[in-house]
C-alpha cells in the first residue's frame, strides 16, 4: 500500500466542494485513479476502468448491511434496526445466490413493452404538473415537478393506494438515513407496511391489479418469497425509483441552465432527449458512491486491496475521467455516454433504468416545449449535506411560459 493521503472524500462536506465535487475528483484521480483513504477507511476507486473492472469482480461484496450495523453502538443499533432489517433483503446489498433469486423477483416485470406503456402515464402527469405553475412563470423544479412526477409515477408502479399515496411525499433516501443513523422514517415505513400488508391476499391470490403485483405474480406462483423479502424490493422500488430519479431531473435541469448553447440544440431537436437522458446523468449524476467489501485479495491500478477491506467506487468521478471521455467536463448532449456509471454495472446494474431514461426524457422534452427564457432564482442552489447523494433541496426558476 502506498503512503496515505491526507487527503479524503470527506472534504467534500468543506464548502469549497459542496456545490461542485468534480474538480476534486479530478485532482484525486490525477494521483491515482486507485487510492487509499485513510480517513474513510476504504479504497477510493475514482476512474472508470477500474471502476467497472471492480464491478464485475466477484471478489467484492455489496452485503455490507450486516456488518456496518454490528459496527454501531448500542444506542443506535436501535435508531436503524428496521432500516437494517429491510436493507439487508434488498437486492441490491446481497450477492449470488441470494441476489440472483431476489433480482428474478422484479427483472421479469420490468419488460421494454412495460416501460412503453408507462410513457403515456409519464406524459400525462409531466403536462398535468406544469398546467398548474406555467402561467405564473415560475416554479421550483424539485417541488413542484420533479418529485411530484417521480412520486406519481412510482406510485402507480408499485401499487401503493390512493390512502396511502401521502407516505410517498418527501421522500429520503433509505441508504442515507441509514448510514447516517437516523430514524426519521422509520413512521414512514412501519405505516407503508401495514398497507402492504392489506393487498397480501390478493397479491398472493393473483387478484390484485396494481402493476407491482401484476409483476410479481408469474414469480410468486414459482418461487417461496417471504413477505419480508417482497416488501423490502417493493420499497427498494420506491427508494430508487422516486429519489434518485426526483434529483436525476433536477440535476439535469440544472445543469441546462448552465449551458445555454446546450438547451437551444434541444429545443431546436426534441428528438435528441432520448440521448440527452444519458449524457445528462454523465455529467451530474444524483448517486456518487457505492461501497463494496472485498471478500479476497485483489490487484489494481497498481495497488494491493486486501481481502476484508472497504471499497468506495466512486462513480461521479469515473463519469468523468478523460481517459474514457474526451472534454469530461464539458456537457455535450450529442456525446454517446450509454456506458455511464449513474446506474451502477455489473450484476447490480439498475433494473429500472429503462424507466428512469424514460422518465428524464419526457420530462426534458416537456419542459423545454412549454418554458422559454429560463434562469435560476436563487444565485446558488442548496443541496443535501450528503456527500454521496447529489440531491438539490430546492431550485427555483423563472421562466416565460411557451403556451
């Protein structure tokens, strides 16, 4: 192992990053795209080669739940002791073989024809949402747009009922609050249980009709899943698909009204969104780390990981290394990005991500035919004192309405 840096991606909570990581990605990734942080205590992996070289690398594990929670103290072993329970069967914090069967639990859903038919819904409610702020010519972007949209849509994908839609609103990460030792939305997830727990028959029966279970019924007829199991990817569902998309949107937003000479080729070519999606989450993606554990010794980028140790792989600095795109710093909505790293790779690739793309593309689509002249209101946006989740708590824009 080389010297330690005193250097660490817990300088990222000072102000001077706060707003904009990317600089200090690059100064870290020109060291070495593989470095300890000794800070952190874990293996920060900044470039994009060694980033998905690691992804694929059965030597590390994502079933790092278990072990982060036996870490805490007693006291706040108590605070996320449901969070830990739910976490652990999702599958995305397990590896082979349970991964595997619990990933065969959604992937079947989640079809090509199933995301086409979601897009009149995603339409729909995106024109339902601006009606209502468009003729004032303004409007927070996350409030009034981007988490509505995603809720709505993530609402109708999961089945959660119309009594119960209001658990959805202000939504936080789960991964966040856990390793932040909150229990803040522990009320939150008891109450979406017990409505959980109502459509259990029909679920089971294959009565209900909500996309969520029509879903899962070819799986549940061929496989013995827990309930445990089915609400902990039910809410995964949910914590992915509304969250991150929420402030894959207002990223994206953000980052067009930086870069006029960008916004006018969209508008002048709608057609280009559908690529636009992908570059945009390139540029300024809502995740920017995903934490393995190494399970065995592993050699890379001229360094000695070994077996036990904490791996960070940073995906917002992998997105932009120069080594795999030319100008990473520059937002090019023309630039074929669809290897991006937003949604993860390797056996752990988002299983939502057709629908997440679909989301951001008729969002972008919608807003530019419907805005013009936009600016922010505010000089500088305020973001989640996270520095793993890129998530803006507000931004507000003025704009001249198109219709």
């Amino acid at each position: 192992m080389t010297a330690p840096s005193t250097t660490s991606l817990l300088d990222l909570f000072g102000s001077e990053w706060a707003a904009n990581p990317y600089p200090f990605y690059a100064e870290l990734r020109a060291k070495s795209p593989v470095q300890w942080d000794e800070w952190m205590q874990s293996w920060a992996i900044l470039g994009h080669p060694e980033i998905v070289a690691l992804s694929k690398d059965e030597r590390l594990s994502g079933a790092r739940i278990p072990e982060f929670y036996e870490s805490l103290p007693e006291q706040s072993r108590g605070n996320v002791a449901l969070l830990a329970r739910t976490l652990s069967d999702m599958m995305l914090f397990n590896e082979p073989p349970h991964h595997t069967r619990l990933r065969r639990l959604i992937k079947p859903g989640l079809t090509p024809r199933f995301v086409r038919e979601m897009r009149p819904l995603i339409e729909e409610l995106a024109n339902e949402l601006l009606d209502k702020v468009v003729p004032s010519g303004r409007m927070d972007v996350i409030h009034d747009f981007s988490e509505p949209l995603s809720r709505g849509i993530i609402a109708k994908l999961a089945g959660v009922p119309d009594d119960a839609a209001y658990l959805l609103e202000g939504w936080q990460g789960l991964l966040h609050e856990f390793f932040t030792q909150s229990s803040a939305q522990n009320a939150r997830i008891e109450a979406l249980r017990e409505s959980f727990d109502r459509g259990a028959a029909a679920r089971r029966s294959g009565t209900a009709d909500d996309f969520f279970s029509r879903m899962i019924s070819a799986q549940l007829r061929d496989a013995d899943y827990t309930e445990d199991e089915i609400f902990a990817n039910f809410l995964l569902l949910i914590d992915a698909g509304q969250a991150t998309t929420t402030h894959l949107i207002g990223n994206a937003v953000l980052a067009l009204l930086h870069n006029d000479e960008q916004t006018r080729l969209l508008r002048d070519s709608p057609e280009m969104t559908t690529n636009a999606a992908h570059e945009l989450m390139r540029y300024d993606s809502s995740v920017q780390f995903t934490t393995r554990i190494a399970l065995a010794d592993i050699d890379i980028g001229g360094q000695l990981i070994r077996a036990g140790q904490s791996v960070t792989l940073v995906l917002g600095s992998g997105n932009r290394d120069p080594r795999r795109y030319t100008d990473p710093d520059a937002l090019d909505i023309t630039r074929r990005a669809a290897d991006h790293l937003s949604f993860g790779h390797g056996i752990h690739y988002c299983l939502g991500a057709a629908l997440a793309l679909s989301e951001i593309d008729v969002a972008m689509r919608t807003l530019l035919r419907r805005v013009a002249g936009w600016a922010p209101a505010v000089a500088e946006p305020e973001w989640l004192d996270s520095i793993n989740f890129r998530f803006l708590k507000r931004l507000p824009i003025t704009f001249e309405p198109r219709d």
